[in-house]
C-alpha cells in the first residue's frame, strides 16, 4: 500500500529539467567555486558551486528561470533559460572582470580650517582675503630646507630674489620687496638672511595684505609661524653635509616644566664654503621658548632668538653695458688663477722668442733699441722723442 501511494505522488510531480553549464573568464579559463543561482516563477532556488573544471548542473522545474553565475572580482552573468519537462540544456556562462569603483566619504566641521598666526584672529580660510599656501615642517625637513629662498621655490606665485647675497628678498605676483616678512604676525623688516631651524610652518599669503596688515605691499606677505613649547618631552637632532665644506647641524629640545609651564630650546650651527675662492658661511642660532598655560583659555608665550650670520657677500661678475665685465676669471676661482698663469707664460714666451732670434749689430741695434724704448714710451702714456 505504501508503494502505491509513493508511485502515486512521484506521478503527480512534474518531471524537472536539467541545465548544466561551464562557467569561464574571458580567457575561456575555468573558473573553480563560482555560484550558480536560479529564479523560477519568482521562487529562488539553492545556489550550487562549480567544480574544479568550471562545470556545474542545477535541476529546473517547466517554465521560465532566470539563471546567474557569479565570481568575486567579476561582474555577474546573467542568461534566461526556458525550461521543458524533462529536457536538458548546456550553455557556457563568461564572466567579465569587474572594474574597480571605490566610495570616499570627506566631512569636516562647517567653517572649514582656521587661520590665526598671520590673521591674529581665529579666522576660516575661506575668509581670509588673500590666497593662501602654507608651508609645514615636514615639508621643509623632507626637502631640507634652510632658507627662505629654498621655500618659496615650492610656493607658486613667488620667486627669490637674489637680494644683493646679504638679505632675503621675494617677488610676489611681479612684485619685488625685502621687507612683506612677518613673525608671528608681527613685522619683520630688516634685511638680513632667515633660517628656518625654529619654524613650524610658513604662511604665503599672496594679494594686497593692506586690509590685514596695514602698511604692506600689493603682492603678498611671508609670515613665519615659530615652534611652540609642548607639555610632552621630545627631542630632534639633524646632521647634514654636503659639498664644498658644507655642514650643518639643528637640535630641538622640548621639556615640561610642570602642569602650566613648558619650555623649548632650538638650536642651529651652519659653516659652508663655495664653489668660488673665498666665499664663506658661518651661521649659528638659538631660540628659548616658554609657554605659560594656567588654564584653557589663557597662553603666554615668552620667545627670545639670536641669529647671528656671517658670510662673504657673492654678488658674481658685475656688467659693463648690459653684458658681464670682461674681468680675469682667475679673480674668481683658484682654478681659474691656474690656467691664467699658464695663458701669460704663453704670452711671454711669444713676445721674448723674437727678440731672441734677431740679434742685430750696429746701427741696426740702435734703431731696435729706439724702437723699443718708444713702445715702452707708449705704454706709459709718455710722449717719445723725435730721432733725426
């Protein structure tokens, strides 16, 4: 009885159909693990894996399915398949190599970054009426730099001047000056040579600073934003050489004092020659920082800097109607001072030969010797005599 009621119900199904496949890259490479899933009459069926050789066989009941092969790190095939009682199907499933997309989400507080060295205010850049790069200590590390000059190289709209080689000097947007230098916010006039060993960053703000500064030019401002005392212990060291006899060393030392009282010493010595005779460095620097902080609100910085700077001024060859003086380049370079000794021993040597193969007698003698005393006369500027 059971067998008949078992016979009964396999003849009530209907009969299924069978769909096999392969599933391949675009190189008809199979590929091993890739999920085959079937939706048919909106029910979904379990999703089977193909094997190792990219093949797969997944039982379909009468009607329309829609079949989809999927890998990761390929875009997902889709195909619609209508099934048959009791048919079977083959087809190949190639998958593309999905693209790479990537989402990047950026939020930030509203008003953007805040500004105050230059500013003296806590100001948005966005409303600071000038434009504005800044220049961190990382940057100047990475690269290093050791002067205003090799900074600015970095800063569009800016380039060095070569300010006579005894002081800073900028052109911002065609505007030359040695004097749009600020520290802190605070005016920095004089014309010597700045270091940056004590910085934390710079500021180039490039437009007419008159509405932030006052007095100023119409091209810009350089602001130096110095090294503040931290509450945590730190220290820095850097030893640089280079060519020419050039080294340099910088030393940072940051020590809390207590729970509102830190201090901060900076220290530079430079000594480098040149690739001309006689053209020097010797540069040294320190700068104590206190920083007092009794509360959250309130900030006393207390900053002392002495910089003292020696060097020979190089103002290279100067110019005689707008070209280079013809000057001896032996007054320049020690190599130089070589080849020109060797240029006037030639030259000697071809004004003595002469004279030494003409060796005349007589009257002869005597009118070579005129003759020379009145080319020696010339030379002086003398007026010769008049021989008969």
């Amino acid at each position: 009885m059971l067998v008949a009621l078992a016979l009964a119900v396999a003849l009530l199904e209907p009969a299924s159909f069978t769909f096999a496949g392969r599933v391949a890259d675009p190189m008809a490479a199979p590929i091993s693990g890739a999920s085959v899933t079937a939706v048919c009459g909106g029910r979904a069926l379990p999703a089977v894996a193909t094997d190792a050789r990219g093949e797969f066989t997944i039982p379909l009941p009468a009607g329309r399915c829609t079949v989809t092969a999927a890998f990761e790190g390929f875009a997902p095939t889709v195909q619609v398949v209508e099934a048959r009682d009791g048919g079977r199907e083959s087809r190949t499933f190639v998958l593309q190599i999905a693209g790479v997309q990537e989402a990047v989400s950026v939020s930030a507080a509203i008003g953007g970054v805040d500004f105050a060295a230059a500013t003296k205010t806590l100001t948005p850049l966005r409303d600071v009426p000038q434009s504005v790069t800044v220049v961190p200590r990382a940057m100047m590390r990475d690269q290093l730099m050791t002067s205003i000059g090799q900074v600015v190289q970095y800063v569009p709209g800016i380039a060095a001047h070569q300010g006579e080689n005894n002081r800073d000097q900028i052109i911002v947007r065609g505007q030359s000056s040695s004097a749009d230098f600020f520290v802190n916010g605070v005016r920095d006039d004089m014309q010597y040579y700045r270091d940056v060993y004590n910085l934390e960053r710079i500021e180039a703000l490039k437009g007419p600073n008159a509405l932030v500064f006052g007095r100023g030019g119409a091209g810009g401002v350089i602001n130096r934003v110095m090294k503040q005392a931290g509450f945590q212990p730190a220290r820095e060291l850097t030893v640089q050489g280079g060519m020419f006899g050039n080294g340099r060393v910088t030393a940072g030392l940051d020590q809390p004092l207590g729970r509102a009282v830190a201090m901060r010493l900076d220290g530079m010595f430079e000594h480098a020659g040149s690739f001309r005779d006689g053209v020097t460095l010797d540069r040294y620097g320190v700068t104590p920082t206190v920083t007092i902080a009794p509360d959250a609100r309130t900030k006393v910085t207390l900053r002392f800097e002495h910089l003292h700077d020696g060097r020979v001024a190089d103002r290279g060859i100067p110019s005689v109607s707008g070209r280079p003086a013809d000057v001896d380049v032996a007054t320049y370079s020690r190599r130089g001072r070589r080849r020109a000794h060797v240029r006037d021993a030639h030259r000697l040597q071809q004004r003595v030969e002469p004279h030494e193969r003409v060796q005349p007698d007589g009257p002869d003698r005597a009118l070579v010797d005129r003759r020379a005393a009145a080319r020696a006369a010339r030379r002086r500027g003398d007026r010769p005599a008049v021989h008969g």
